[in-house]
C-alpha cells in the first residue's frame, strides 16, 4: 500500500476478491488487515505525501538494498 500511495496509483487492491462486493463482504471489515490498513492511510494523511521525494542518497536506508534489475508490473526494482 505504501509503494501505491508514493508511486501515484488510483488505488489499492490486497489479497482478496472483496472489491466485487460479493455476499459476505461486509464480514470481512474487521479484520487486523484493514485496521493495519486504516492506520497506514492516516499516516499518510497527517503529513503532505505527495511532496515526497525518492531516497537516492541512500540516507534512510543504508544497507540490503540490493542491486537494481529495473522495474516492470508487478516485479521488484531491486534483487536482494
């Protein structure tokens, strides 16, 4: 979700088919995964995301970055 919200997607979609609001959905709402979900939004929420710029420096993150091998929908953009 977090890769969703600084890359510029529409939306996010996690490991269900809950977003055809088929019978019993509802009772999926509950769930430690949307609460995680729901904390992460407010996170994102509480500061001005969209003036966020990449770490090329690597200053935040310092080591097990890998080495990059591109990117492509739904592949990584670093090997670990």
């Amino acid at each position: 979700m977090a890769w969703a919200l600084t890359s510029g997607s529409p939306g996010y979609i996690y490991g269900s088919d809950d977003w055809e609001l088929l019978p019993g959905w509802e009772g999926r709402l509950d769930t430690p995964a949307v609460a995680q979900l729901g904390r992460l939004r407010e996170f994102f929420a509480s500061f001005d995301w969209w003036a966020l710029v990449p770490d090329e420096s690597a200053e935040v993150l310092v080591g097990g970055r890998g080495e990059p091998v591109g990117v492509g929908v739904g592949g990584r953009d670093h090997e670990q």
